[in-house]
C-alpha cells in the first residue's frame, strides 16, 4: 500500500509540474501575443532645425497614437548654417548639391514593426532638405505607407517628391501634408 501511495504521489507531482508549466507556457505566449498587440504600427519621424516641425510632429503622434523619432543630424544645425541668404552656409550648399546627404547620428532601431511612416520636415529651397533622403535611404521601406508632412515660411511642397521617391521607389508614398500652424483638431481632420 505505501508502495502505491508512493507511486500515486509522484505520478500526482509529474501531471500537476506539466500542467504548471502549460500554464506558465500559455502564459508567456499571451504575454507576447500581448507585447505585439501594444506595439505601435505607425512611426511619426521628423527633422527639426528651429523646432516648429517638432512641434508639428508631436501634436501628429498624439492624434495618431504614433511612435515618435526625431532625425537628428550627426552635426547639428547653427543659425549660420540656417542662413539662406548665405550662398556659402552650410544649407545652402547642402541644398544646392542634390546627392548631397547629411549625416544622421540616430536611427530607428525597430523600423520593421511599422507599416507606416509619416516623414516630416521644414521646407527648404521648395523641396524636403537633404537629411530626409539620407533618412529615407537608411532602411529597407518596401511596402510601408511613407506620408511626407512639412512646414513652412509660405512655400508648399514644391519638388518635394521628385526628390524624395527616388531615394525609397518601392515604398507607397502619398501626397505631402502641410502642417504649419495646424491645430490638433485640424491635424485629425487631414490625416483621417
């Protein structure tokens, strides 16, 4: 009897430690299952020289619930660089170079996880500054969504995406946004 009893306790302990450790495994599946589900979709990046984008992008990934990553250049950008009067300042040659591309001191690490891409920017010279092509060129984008928003001093887009698409051809891109001075409210209504 205590040989059964014996036997019965361990044959007891084996089914109890695997349904345990099922649960513990059902568990940690859930708990991935659930890590994906709260992973973001939707990636807000911007360059910002003077911080108006910034402010453009951060008001965008809040109406959108988006991820935020600002582009920030390996050099950063001093008034006299911004000095589009100077044909000798920094932007100016950079702008008047079209391969030109500015290094980035950042990246996004998890690019993969989004399906789309809002790319923002300060218009420069009637079109996207440079940075946002060395940006763009970074990753692999085929397939994503890629929606350029810009601000102004009062151009639109220009030449924007005769610029821009050559640099990610097999991304889906979409028509630019103009977000200079635009409300939450009004951001909502032009990203619906």
């Amino acid at each position: 009897m205590k040989r059964f009893t014996l036997i019965f306790s361990l044959a007891l302990a084996v089914v109890m430690s695997a349904c345990a450790g099922d649960k513990a495994s059902q568990s940690g599946e859930q708990s991935k299952s659930q890590e994906n589900m709260n992973k973001k979709t939707t990636l807000v990046a911007f360059f910002s020289a003077t911080g108006t984008t910034k402010a453009a992008a951060q008001k965008l990934a809040e109406v959108l619930d988006a991820d935020l990553h600002e582009i920030q250049p390996e050099q950063s950008y001093t008034a006299a660089d911004l000095d589009w009067h100077n044909k000798q300042s920094r932007s100016s040659v950079e702008m008047a170079d079209k391969s030109s591309r500015p290094a980035i001191k950042n990246k996004v690490e998890n690019m993969d996880q989004y399906t789309t891409i809002y790319v923002g920017y300060p218009i420069w010279w009637y079109i996207a500054p440079t940075i946002i092509n060395t940006f763009v060129e970074q990753y692999n984008l085929e397939g994503k969504t890629v929606i350029p928003f810009f601000t102004s001093g009062g151009s639109e887009a220009g030449e924007t995406m005769k610029y821009l698409t050559p640099s990610a051809p097999k991304a889906n891109w979409k028509d630019p946004i103009n977000l200079t001075g635009k409300s939450k409210e009004e951001i909502k209504k032009l990203v619906k």
